[in-house]
C-alpha cells in the first residue's frame, strides 16, 4: 500500500516548517510505504515569470517546469539525507517496500513519456497523480500551505473547507489551490486525494493511519 | 573550426537585445560553425536564494544550477524555432557541420562525467569552457551584458577595459564578470576565450571575422 505525498513547493517558503515536515516524513516512512514527489515552487514560479516576459511555447515552459520539480527535489533530498533520489519509479517502489524513503525527479520519466497537456492547467498536482497512478499507489497526499479545499478564499469569514468532495464537482466548479486538470486525472486513473495542510505533519500522519483531522478528501467520482 | 558562444543569463534582462542577438546568431551560423551553451541568469539566482535560505550543500546547488542551464537552454531553443537542441555533443558538432545551430543542455553530459568540483567557483562559464574543450573547439564566447573584462567596476571613470590579457594574470587577480574557475580551465585545456557584450552582435561576428573591436580576448598561458 503505497502513498504518494506531494510536497508542495510553497511550503518551502518557511525553512523551519519544510524542515520540520522533512524530518517527520523520514519517521513516518519506517511504518508506512512512501513516495515522494517534488512540488515546483519558487523554482516554477520563475519559469511562469520567463514564460510570461518572453512569451514562450507551452510546450517549453511545461519542460521548464518538470525541471523545476527536479530542483524541488534535490533541495528535498538535500534536508531528507536519509532518503533516496532516484528516477525510476521502480527503484521508488523498491526502496518504499524496504520502509526507505525515495523522491522522484520526475523528468526522465516525464520526457519519455509525455502522457499529459502542455499546458498551465497541469502542475505539479496532476504530475504527481500521474506518477502515482504509475506507481499503483493507493493514495495521494498533497501537502500544501492550506488546510483543505474551501468554498471561497480561506481568508474570508464565510468560507467553509470540505471534508470530502468529489473530483467531478471539482470538474464542474473551481475552488482553487489545486490544478484545473487534477480532477480530471483522479477520475481517469480512479485515484483518492487528499489535500492537507504541510505546516502540520500529524495531519499527514492521521491521513496515514486513515483517522480523521483537518484535511480534505477527493473521492474520484 | 568550431565556435562555442555561452549565451549569458543576464542577457535575458533585456527581452529586446536577447530577441536580437539570437536572430543575428542564426545568420551568423550560416557562415560559421557555431554552438550554444546555455548561461544560468534567474534560473540560477533562484538556485543561488534557495542555497542561501536552505545552506544547501554545494553538491546539490551544483546539481541544480546545471539544470538552470537546461532550462535556459530550452528557453533559447524557444526564441531560436531553426536551432536544434540537444544533449549530446556528437549530435552537436554533425549539426554545425551542416551550419546548423545548436543548443546544447550541459545536464547529461555534466552528471555523468561531473568533471569540475562543485562550487560557486565554477558556473556557467566554467561549464561552457569544459564543453567547448570537450568539442574540440577553436574558440570559445562568452556573451555577456558587460563590453569585456575591466580594471575595475567599469561604472568608474578610471576602469579601464582589457583588450587582451593572459589567463594566468586572471588567476592571481579577479577583475570581475567571470568565474574564479574559468582561467585554470582555459590553461589547462589550452582554450582561447573571449568575453563580449551580447547586446552588440556585430562584435560577436567580429570576434568570428578575427576582425578588431570591443571585446577582451583571454589568452589560455
């Protein structure tokens, strides 16, 4: 029972919370088979800035991107010494039945690939659905620096976080902080998500032990 | 007679003048056999925050700045559509046989043969030196957003611009705008390297008629 947890890149805005998660990440891994998937972040964000200055392909900026995640990875595995980096997916599923962690620089198998649009509607969400859709995971996490999926912008009053919510309601209305080609690939590769807040481990570790807490779940119907 | 031009990251400041040069390189390669190596520019910096905010080992800052230079690259490629890209040298040097322009992505060849230690030291102009001596090439270019190697920071009155000047002075003094690495590189592969402002392509074509301008041309004793 493989779970692929999604580190978002802009958890990476706080050292001390990334670092924090890091570490608990490497003591969860002893209990549990996981895998882990770079997010794109600030390195991402300066390719959307290029993509934007100069008008890029979307082609190009979606390998721009994928690369970016690579980057994300190596910072990962730089805090996570005790984890593997590897881009094979099968190497991934080896490490994670020896209770070792391993994070997935995607490109390779991106590049070889290709299965998905080149387009900003797919980021490092859908990427990290795919791969672990490869991977015959049975769950993705996404770890981001929000609690859930809200009815409106988390900052307002009247915003309310869904416990559950179906990826195909998720098709039909946006709700924000994932991407707009996420539900569509849960669907397809009939995947549950969670997405849950970074900032809180015991968060990730509750969804782990499939106990209930702060997070919202994507049923992929 | 093979000519490596690495096209500085900082010339992507100028949306303008990078859109420029790149068409002129394009007609330069109809005449001349010349190949790109990609610089870092905000790829880079971004690597360069994150070591600092992280205090990531250089190991993989080294790691992921090659990378910044595979996303420049493709960057390049989208503002040269008849340029080729590719990661393997041989492919490079059949096409500028053919006059055809290519971009080389350092990051296979620098991670399998990962010939130079992983510093700040060594950047993008080290990479393309390594790569230039690699292709066997007569010369190397780099193209940056300064007229060449000054005295002091050229802003002053009394900076003085160097037409030529030997590798090995480089070595016991920093002038500035290149890397710390790059002399003992040009001597121990016997390199000719020049350094020129990409804003002005004539001087690259200059440089490539062995014609006299503005530039500063580093001698490899």
């Amino acid at each position: 029972m493989v779970t692929v947890i999604k580190i978002g890149g802009s958890l990476a805005e706080e050292r001390k919370s990334l670092v924090h998660l890091c570490k608990e990440l490497i003591i969860f891994s002893k209990n549990y088979e996981i895998i882990i998937v770079p997010g794109g972040g600030k390195f991402a964000d300066t390719v959307r800035y290029l993509y934007d200055k100069f008008k890029l392909s979307d082609e190009i900026a979606h390998r721009m991107a994928i690369l970016a995640m690579d980057q994300y990875g190596l910072l990962l595995k730089d805090i996570m010494k005790e984890a593997i980096l590897t881009y094979s997916l099968k190497d991934a599923l080896k490490a994670s039945k020896r209770r070792i962690l391993s994070i997935i620089l995607p490109s390779k198998i991106m590049f070889s690939l290709d299965p998905l649009e080149h387009s900003w509607r797919v980021t490092s969400d859908s990427i990290s659905a795919f791969i672990a859709s490869s991977l015959k995971a049975e769950n993705l996490i996404l770890a981001k620096d929000v609690d859930g999926i809200f009815t409106a912008d988390p900052k307002r009053n009247d915003a309310k976080m869904f416990k559950r919510i179906s990826a195909s309601k998720l098709l039909k209305e946006r709700f924000g902080c994932i991407d707009e080609f996420l539900p569509r690939i849960l669907i397809e590769k009939q995947l549950v998500c969670y997405v849950v807040n970074g900032k809180h481990p015991n968060r990730l570790k509750s969804i782990l032990e499939d106990k209930r807490d702060i997070y919202t779940k994507i049923n992929p119907y």
